[in-house]
C-alpha cells in the first residue's frame, strides 16, 4: 500500500487495424521511460484504433494482445491498462484490460456503445462497473463513450481515480476536455484521460488532449496538442483525501438505484 501512484499516459498514433505495428510503436514509448511509475495506460483500442472490424480483429483474453501486456507489465514492474476488440462466448466486447505485474488480469467491458458510429451493432455492452484494487488504491476504468454519462461514473465511496481511455475526435474535443474535468469536479477524484493522435482507416482525426485533473478540477498534467510520448504523473492519496474531508461537499450528493 502506498500513498503515492506514479501513472505513465500514453499518447499515440494508432496504425489503422495493426495490432503488431502498434504494440511495438507502444513498446518503443515505454521503453524511452526511465522513471519507476505504478501504471501505464494505453489509449482506446490501442491495438487496432476505434474499428468495427471485430469478425476480423477481435482476440481472446489469453490471446497476443493480453500475452504481449503481461510481459510489458512484468518488464516494467508496472500495471498496464488500455482496451481492446477481445471475444468471449460468440460476443465482442471493447473490453479494458488491466494487468497486474505478476500477469494476474481485471477486465471492464465498456457499457456506453457509441451509437453513432454503430458500435452498439457490433459490440455488446459491459453491464457492470469494475474497481480494481491496486497498491492500496481504489481505481474505476471506464472508455470514452462512458464520459458522457456521469451517473454512471458517479462515486459510490468506491474510488481515488477516474480513468477514461479514448478515441476521442478532434471535432468534438472541447467536449473531452470539459467532460473530463466535469468528473473530477463532481466527484472530487483524480480524473486521467488518454486519447489517441493521428487520421484512423475511417478518415477521422484525432488530436490527443490526454490530460490529469486533480479532485478540484484543477490541471496537473497535460500533452502538448497532437503530441506523440508519455508524461508521468504522481499522484497523492491524501489529496484526494483531504479534498474530500475539508469540503464534504459528496456527503449531499442525491442517492439513487442505478438500473
């Protein structure tokens, strides 16, 4: 257990439906890391960018992908969350995977299918929020779409961190950024966003904005627009803990049944 969590964002172009290419373009980012840090995070499908390919695609948990995260996790004594097209019992799912550095895994399906670009017509939707217990921290992963719902993010005395990994336009970036600082704010955690950069296989760009916002809302780490690297972020327990006791502004929030 510790009170301080070194995490690594990772902004990166997304090679257009090549996991091989990909991993190894993630692996040379990871490999120019030189600080010890706690967690690495991947943006959304970061082995494939936001495709609908899935028949094509899509892996098994034990399969390359996952394979190729356990040995960066045991690599860099470090856990290593980002997601991707995995297949499970005749479905596809755009599944967060977290993995620990001993190669244990924790997984959360993506409950909010983007609609608009027919991801409900290929994947189906996670039905439970995860919180992965880590070093002494309670972290809550959820992936892009799910930024627009905060009810379904919303802090149930569950929680230190938010994250959200994407592939988040360009065209509606402002919304990521003030989405992003929104759920800090609201529930007065550490909110990190990942997003991808570059032109995907659909034409659709994306410019990054992967960004920490502490419990107050306020910037602690962002990435220059259309950057290409890592940043590495500490954050504090107490912070979050002491946000919270000073202005207990959680204890009136409205209690509900979510269904």
């Amino acid at each position: 257990m510790t009170n301080k969590l070194q995490i690594a964002l990772i902004q990166t172009e997304l090679i257009w439906e090549n996991p091989k290419a990909n991993r190894d373009n993630i692996q040379q980012i990871v490999a120019s890391i030189t600080d010890k840090v706690d967690v690495i995070v991947l943006p959304e499908m970061f082995t494939t960018g936001f495709s609908m390919n899935a028949s094509k695609l899509a892996e098994t948990i034990s399969g390359e992908s996952v394979t190729w995260m356990q040995k960066l996790a045991a690599n860099t004594q470090a856990a290593v969350m980002g997601s991707l097209i995995i297949t499970e019992a005749d479905n596809y799912y755009n599944q967060l995977v977290f993995v620990y550095p001993n190669g244990k895994t924790q997984s959360y399906k993506k409950r909010h299918t983007f609609t608009l670009a027919g991801e409900n017509t290929v994947y189906t939707a996670g039905t439970e929020r995860v919180i992965i217990d880590y070093k002494g921290w309670s972290l809550c992963p959820l992936v892009c779409y799910d930024l627009r719902f905060p009810v379904w993010a919303r802090y149930n005395s569950d929680y230190d961190v938010l994250f959200y990994v994407a592939n988040w336009p360009k065209t509606r970036i402002t919304a990521w950024d003030a989405l992003l600082q929104a759920r800090a704010i609201e529930n007065m955690s550490y909110c990190v966003g990942v997003n991808r950069v570059g032109i995907d296989g659909k034409g659709h760009e994306y410019s990054g904005h992967s960004v920490v916002y502490n419990p107050l809302g306020e910037t602690i780490s962002t990435f220059v627009e259309n950057e290409i690297g890592y940043r590495i972020v500490a954050l504090n327990k107490d912070e979050v803990i002491n946000t919270r006791n000073k202005f207990k502004f959680l204890n009136d929030r409205d209690s509900f049944i979510l269904k």
